[in-house]
C-alpha cells in the first residue's frame, strides 16, 4: 500500500534528513513541497540528493514543507504516472493557489501492471485529503472544467510528438525570420483543446526554474525561443464564447496564466500591438461576412477596412494571418455548422503552405473510440454503414453505451437519473424548435422549470412530452438547472459529457423509398444558419450538428428521432433500448 510520510520542514539539511526515513533515499517516490498557497509535486529515484537540488531553486526554497509518497512496489513507471495523476487533480482541486509545476513531461504510457498501480491512486487522494493536501473528492473534480481543461493533462503520443515537432519548427522559422503556420486536424476527443491549452503554458513557461522535463531536445528549443524572443505576445483565440468563458477561468486560476491571454477574433483585430504566436482553437467556428446580419455585420467590416482586407470578403481567419507571424490552428472540418463559418477550401489552401499534423488517439468515446466516430459520422451521411456495430462487444474491445429509445421521456429521464449517479450527463438537440421562452422565464430548479411548462412557458413538444431550451448561453453546462434543459449545439460543441441524450428534430428525416437522409428546412430553425444557405450545404451543416452532439458523451449516447423513418432507420445501426 501506498504510503504518505510525514511532513518534513523544507531546509536546507532536508536532503540529509529524507535520507534517513523509509524509501528516502534510492527508491522511486513521489514528493509534494508545500506551504499554505502553492506546492510543487515531483518524482525522483532519490528523494534525498532531489530534494537537495530543489532547494536551490529561489521560487522552490519559498516552500515550507515536504512529503513523499511510496510504495514497496513502486517503479519509475508507476511514479511518472503518480506523479501525473496527482498534478491534473491537484491543479484543478484548488486547495493550493498554484502549482508551480511546469508542464513539459506528462505523456500517456503502457506499463507491467498499470492498473495495479493506478488502483492504489485512489487511496493516495485520501491520504492527502485526510492530511489537509487535498480537498475535493476524484470524481467531482474530473467533471470540473479546470480539470478538463488543465494544461497539465497527461497527453497522447500523438499529442506530444505534434507540440515536439510545433516548438521544433518555430525554432527553425524564428531564427530564419520567416513567417509560419501549423494546422493540427483532430477529429472529436482528439484532445485539440488541451493540446492548444498545453503549448500555451508550455511556451510561456518560465524555463529556468518551473520547467522539469527529461527531454532534452524539447528543453533546448524552449530555451532558444526564450532567448530570440524573451516575452514573446501569446495569445490564445477562441471565436466561442461560452468555451471561451470556460478557458479563461481555467487560465485565471492557473500558476503562469492568466484570463486576458484567452481573445476574441476581434479583440486580435483591433489590438494596437502585433502578436508573434497566436493560438486558434476550434478554428472551424472562426467567422466569415455571409449570413450575418446587424451588428454583426457592421463590426465584421469595420474590422477589414481597418485591417486593409476587403471590406465584404475578409474574414477572421484573414485577421489572425495578418496581426501575427506565427499562428497554430486547431481544426477539424466535420465541425463546421453553420455558413457563417470559414469556407473549408480556406483551410485546404492553408494546408499547402503550413505543417500540418494529425490526432488520431480517440479519448472521449470509451472503448468505442475512433471506430464510434467514424461509425457516426457514416449514419449522418449518404455513405451508410456497411454492418450493424454492437458496441457493448467486449470479445472485440469495445465498450460504450449506445443506444436509441422510441420514447423521448423515457431516454431525458434516463440521462437526469445518469447526472444523478455520475454527473454530467445533459440532453441536447439539434435546433429544430423556435427559442419562445427566450428571455421571459429564469427557472433555477426541477419545480420551477416544471411551474414554467404548466404555465405554458415551453418550447419543445414531443408528443406531449414538454422542454425548454437552455436558460443561459456560457457554461451552461455547469449550471445547476442544466440537467431539466435541452442544450442547443451552441452549448455545447467544444465540451465533454459523461452520458448525452440527443434529440433529433424533425429538420432530419428519412426517405424510405430511396433510402437517404433528407433536410426538412422548415424545421430548422436557426436563422442565421439556413439563410442564404443552400440545401445542398444546409443539409452537410445538419449532418454536422447531429455527429457533434452524438460524439459528446465519454461513457455513453442515447438517441430519440422525431421522425417515424428515420428511427426505423436508425435502429438498423444501434441497439434498441428495452
């Protein structure tokens, strides 16, 4: 068993001191160096001449106290992953102000016995919680967005090579002076956000003293950006406001973070300053002037006339090519919903003259991984699976819960008594009813959203079965009457959900004469998305927005359809819920 030492006063004479204790010296532990606000947690074969060394380190030597966690059983594999482990829920447990760890070391990895080793982290936690380290319990935190969305996420070999080969080639571009862009394309779960989060902290991380990582290459290339450009002028842009407003309380309560480095497109366009890296997540969602309308419209041009861009063509994509020399975008072109988006084909000329990497570890969808995306996305299309998948199949490795339900209510309360066992589980649905409600009702429990309906105040039926749309737009999956709500794709595109119930309106149908999906655009009912756009692209839009909510849950998707046919359809490919 895992076992938590004492606390040690941090000194000088703290090497000679560990030492002598139990697994102090030439054994493989885990150390966390703490006061009352921040702590630092590390990983050493000996803790005596590592604790030693850190207290050479000025911001280290502020620290007070030191204790080390061990185990008969420990290696150097199991500790690298301890130590992993205990930074993505430290960071986001909160009982410290900050961690002053760096985050340039934490790659995902395969060991003799992982999950014996990973069984006693667990019991670490409490240990830590018993002696005032920690405060919140593992699976509250996971939920939280500062876990999620932490920069010291343990990352994908793919992740990791790709933010090797990124810093790498910056190198090589800013030492010849030459302006550059990375493209990294990632399907959903692919973890674009947290790699997009990772290389912001890791690039404007302090290299000297918060940095611990044992590669070196990586290590050099930090340290020759940092002496070509010593403050550099990062930014990292979101055109989604409610992920937005989720990043930058995750960046405010980061140690080297902080909210104003998370921009808008058009805080980047109006800027006085120029950028030299900027940052895009979700790049598919970045703006062009079609199907605008208003203030929106007005501010979109104003913007490129100021830029020199042509007032009616240039687009946000264009203003973050223009305000910096570098720029690394995240992109994945499945997730385009709406004509308001940047045409495709400005990224597939962007492509030609950028880096461009792949993410291809699926993280979100349990054991049903890539072969559940592709799965999906061949539903929503003309190109039909060829076979029925089941993917509660542990014969062949998959494991996630999907399953379509011929009764809306039965399905919205399956996903409330899910958010009540594990949390984080909501119903959404495509847009296919009018926002009545919006603004005339501000429920905040089961009762009163119940006392809303009966008076009328609703705005999805489904045969007699009645919901309102989401109250409030940012974060709205945090809020606390979230799970008596049905999301729209706008809440939800960009987050993750432990179960989703999606409801598909009938703005998709299904022709069994000649065996296709069909848009019904009188059902649809998102101005700003259909306007203008023809039925040919408002119909790819749709296919788009159904994939997106179906890749949202980590555990599991339950699926209603409104649409008699299209149900018969569907259950040709997923399991029938009895």
């Amino acid at each position: 068993m895992a076992e938590l030492s004492n606390e040690l006063k941090f000194s000088q004479k703290v090497g000679n001191e560990i030492s002598v204790i139990k697994y102090g010296k030439e054994w493989p532990i885990v150390y966390i160096i703490y006061d009352d606000e921040e702590a630092y947690v590390g990983e050493t074969v000996d803790a005596s001449v590592r604790m030693a060394q850190h207290y050479e380190n000025p911001r280290r030597r502020k620290l007070k106290n030191v204790r080390i966690i061990a185990d008969e059983q420990f290696n150097k594999s199991a500790v690298l992953d301890l130590e992993a482990f205990l930074i993505s829920h430290m960071a986001a447990d909160t009982r410290f102000k900050n961690l002053q760890n760096g985050n340039a070391g934490h790659q995902r990895h395969n060991y003799y016995q992982k999950e014996m080793y990973e069984s006693k982290f667990a019991g670490v936690w409490r240990s830590l919680q018993r002696s005032g380290l920690a405060n919140k319990e593992i699976d509250r935190i996971e939920d939280e967005n500062l876990f999620k969305f932490s920069p010291y996420k343990t990352l994908t070999s793919d992740q990791y090579l790709a933010a090797c080969h990124i810093v790498h080639g910056l190198v090589e571009n800013i030492e010849k002076g030459k302006k550059s862009s990375y493209l990294v394309s990632g399907g959903p779960g692919t973890g674009k956000t947290v790699l997009a989060i990772y290389l912001m902290k890791l690039l404007t991380t302090d290299v000297d003293n918060d940095l611990d990582s044992e590669d070196e290459g990586l290590i050099e290339d930090l340290m020759k950006i940092r002496q070509i450009m010593p403050k550099p002028k990062i930014g990292i842009v979101v055109s989604m406001s409610n992920l937005r407003e989720a990043l930058q309380d995750v960046f405010k309560s980061t140690y080297g973070l902080s909210a104003d480095m998370v921009k808008t497109p058009s805080n980047i366009a109006s800027s006085l300053e120029d950028f030299d890296l900027l940052i895009v997540d979700e790049a598919h969602r970045l703006k062009a002037p079609r199907n605008m309308m208003g203030t929106e419209m007005s501010n979109i041009r104003n913007h490129n006339v100021n830029l020199g861009l042509s007032r009616n063509n240039g687009t946000q994509l264009d203003w973050i090519l223009k305000k910096s020399r570098y720029q690394i975008l995240f992109y994945d072109e499945f997730q385009s919903i709406k004509r308001t988006d940047v045409e495709k084909e400005r990224f597939d000329e962007l492509k030609k003259t950028s880096d461009v990497f792949y993410l291809d570890t699926q993280m979100r969808c349990g054991k049903g991984g890539e072969k559940y995306i592709k799965y999906v996305r061949d539903i929503f299309s003309d190109n039909q699976p060829e076979e029925y998948v089941e993917f509660k199949d542990k014969d062949r490795g998959l494991d996630y819960d999907f399953q379509i339900f011929d009764d809306v209510k039965q399905m919205t309360d399956l996903i409330k008594k899910k958010n009540d066992e594990c949390g984080l589980c909501r119903n959404v649905a495509g847009y296919a009813w009018p926002w009545k409600t919006k603004g005339k009702i501000h429920p905040e429990n089961e009762e009163q959203t119940e006392e809303a309906i009966r008076r009328g105040f609703y705005d999805i039926d489904i045969d007699g079965n009645k919901y309102i749309w989401n109250i409030k737009y940012l974060n709205w999956v945090g809020t606390k009457n979230s799970r008596n709500e049905i999301g729209c794709i706008h809440t939800i595109q960009g987050f993750d959900l432990n179960y989703a119930g999606v409801i598909i309106g009938n703005d998709l149908k299904y022709d069994e004469a000649s065996g296709k999906l069909y848009v019904d655009k009188q059902q649809y009912f998102d101005v700003n998305g259909k306007n203008k756009t023809g039925d040919k692209e408002l119909r790819e839009y749709i296919f788009n927005i159904y994939a997106v909510l179906c890749t949202r849950g980590i555990c599991g998707t339950y699926i209603y359809a409104c649409d008699e046919g299209l149900r018969k359809y569907l259950k040709k490919y997923i399991k029938t819920y009895r």
